[in-house]
C-alpha cells in the first residue's frame, strides 16, 4: 500500500510536537486526519483534514472511525493543566479510548508519544504515560512507542527574560544533567517513519537528538549559549536547592486549598527532575540546540502550564 492510500489519525495534532508530526506525515504524502478540539485555524494543518472530536469520549471516536478507514494512528496527546488527575485523564485514559476504538476498527499501527523520564518514573507524568505503555504492549496491535529527551523549546524559556536585561537562572550548579535534546522536526520525522519501517515494529525507541557539540549540553551551558548568542556577558543566578523544595512543599500545601499554587508546585517539581536527572539518549537528526539559538527569527515557544502560572 502506498502512502497516499494509506490514512493517518493524529491525536494532540494542535501541541507542539502534533503540529510538527501533521506536517511531515502530510509531507510524506500520507492522508492525514488532525484531531482537534475545536475548529480554529490551523497553518500547520494545510494539507490535512482537521476533525473536531473529544478523544475522552468513546461515543465521539466511535463516529469519527465510522466516517474514515483509519490505518493508523499517531498520538500525541499531553496533559495541558499540569494537574495530577488531568495526566492520568489525557495521557493514559483518553489515549487509550482511541486506542481502544481504534482497534475495534482494526487499525494496523498505533504510534505513541512518551518521554524518556519513565525510566526512572517518580511523577505522575510518568506513571500515567507507562500505563499507557503497557496497554498498548499488550493491545495486540502494532505500535511504536518513542520516549524522547527534552525538546528544545525548555531551552529557550528564559530567553525573552534575559533579552530584557534578567539573568538566568538554574538551580544548584545548573551543571547536574547532560542533554542532547531533539528538535520537533527530527521527532516528527522519527514517528512518521514508524508508519511503514519494519524495523521500528513493536519497538520502544529511546531518542534524543544528534551527540554532537552544540547539543550535548547542560541546563547552565545552554543559558550560556543563549547569553552568547545575544553578545552578551552570562548572568547566570543560582537558586539553592532547599529553596526549590522549600517552594515545591509551600506551593504543594497551597495547591491543597488551590488550583494555581497546586500546578506551579508540580511545574517545579518536573523542571527540577529534568535539572538532576541526564536526559541523553541515542542520537537521532541533524538540528542541533545551537543551531536553533542561533536562528533569530525563531518562535519562543512555551507550554499551557507555564502560561496558566503566568496569567
Ligand atoms: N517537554 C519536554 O521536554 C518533553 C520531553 C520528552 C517528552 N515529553 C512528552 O511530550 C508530551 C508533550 O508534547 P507537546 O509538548 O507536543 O504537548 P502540548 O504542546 O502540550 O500538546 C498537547 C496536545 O494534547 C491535546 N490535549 C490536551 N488535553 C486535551 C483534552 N482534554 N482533550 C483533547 N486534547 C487534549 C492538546 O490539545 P489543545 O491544543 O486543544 O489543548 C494538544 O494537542 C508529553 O507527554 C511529555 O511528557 C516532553
């Protein structure tokens, strides 16, 4: 079966990785349903057919597989609240809905966006992403799970700060973890690809981006780039760890009572594992992080969490 005959269902389509993985599939000649929320314009979606459906609701999926012979699907859905009830909502039980109608449809592939902290799993990120690991493992449908390193908008969110003259921050040393982070491109192209290579049949890749110089990095070196990239002398401020706990357990006790304080207590407590924990993994692509500071008309994206503390 060629490409073109061949129809891919891409849930999570309006995230940062979704839209990147909409583009490439349709690039690679693929019939391509974007799932979204609600209709909205999209210009990652041209050449695709965005299909407003509620992935949480079977009723809802049931319809869209009765309207298209789906071959395969891609997902990647991700919490957007940050709270623990919503990733075990979105990322193990809505994805497996889909997973679940899907395969009463008998799709021949389904492809899933994890991330390569579940190897040593403390969150509930975590837990709810291997539980929806092992669903898929045993489905009996033919998948591929890919467990990427960080990406590389983490990077570059203190950029818009330290153009206005703040310093970065890391805590500790900034110095603890190496990574080799990956862009959305070669993500999107690594997944795409599992659609049709034999070689990547019931397989959990690893990934991460090229093991080169300019993207084997820590948190410190990479703020360190951004410093240098804009000619300017690094001012990196270091928070000591116990404060950073100290503020988990603060916020933590708040977000008992609150929704803000209960999201920015969590945001912290992953942004500090992905600090102490390397994230390298085997190379994969060709953009390096320095490759994209050095992009200048870059977009500096973020995440929903992040936005909702900041509002
Ligand atoms: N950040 C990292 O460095 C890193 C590293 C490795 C792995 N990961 C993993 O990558 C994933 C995040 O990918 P991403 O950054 O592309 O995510 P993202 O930009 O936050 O996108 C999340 C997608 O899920 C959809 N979604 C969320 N809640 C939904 C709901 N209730 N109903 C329907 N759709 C919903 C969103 O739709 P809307 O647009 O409608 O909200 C969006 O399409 C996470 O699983 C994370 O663990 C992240």
């Amino acid at each position: 079966m060629s490409n073109k005959e061949k129809t891919i269902l891409i849930i999570g389509a309006t995230g940062y990785i979704g839209g990147a993985v909409v583009q490439q599939a349709v690039k690679d000649g693929y019939r391509v349903i974007a799932v979204t929320r609600s209709a909205k314009e999209d210009t990652r979606f041209l050449g695709a057919e965005a299909v407003v459906a509620d992935v949480a609701d079977p009723a809802s999926m049931e319809q869209l597989f009765n309207h298209h012979k789906i071959d395969a699907v891609i997902s990647c859905l991700a919490c957007r609240s940050g709270l623990t009830e919503d990733f075990f909502a979105i990322d193990y039980h809505a994805t497996l809905n889909v997973l679940n109608v899907g395969k009463q449809h008998g799709i021949s592939k389904f492809i899933l966006l994890s991330a390569i902290c579940t190897r040593k799993p403390e969150l509930p990120l975590q837990q709810a992403k291997l539980l929806m690991e092992d669903e898929l493992i045993r489905s009996g449908v033919d998948y591929s799970i890919i467990r990427p390193t960080a990406y590389f908008w983490v990077f570059d969110v203190q950029t818009p700060m330290i153009e206005k003259g703040r310093p970065g921050y890391v805590v500790g040393s900034g110095d603890q973890a190496v990574h080799n982070p990956i862009s959305k491109e070669d993500l999107a192209e690594f997944m795409v690809d599992c659609i049709s290579d034999p070689e990547r049949r019931n397989r959990i890749f690893v990934l991460g981006g090229p093991e080169v110089d300019g993207n084997v990095v820590t948190y410190k070196e990479s703020l360190e780039m951004i410093f240098k990239q804009m000619g300017k002398e690094p001012k990196i401020s270091r928070i000591p760890r116990w404060v950073a706990m100290g503020l988990i357990r603060f916020s933590g006790f708040l977000g008992l009572f609150f929704r803000k304080p209960g999201i920015f207590s969590l945001f912290l407590k992953n942004t500090l594992y992905y600090l102490e924990n390397d994230m390298r993994a085997p190379g994969y692509g060709t953009m390096t992080l320095q490759q994209h500071i050095e992009n200048k008309d870059r977009e500096i994206e973020t995440t929903q969490t992040l936005r909702t503390i900041k509002e």
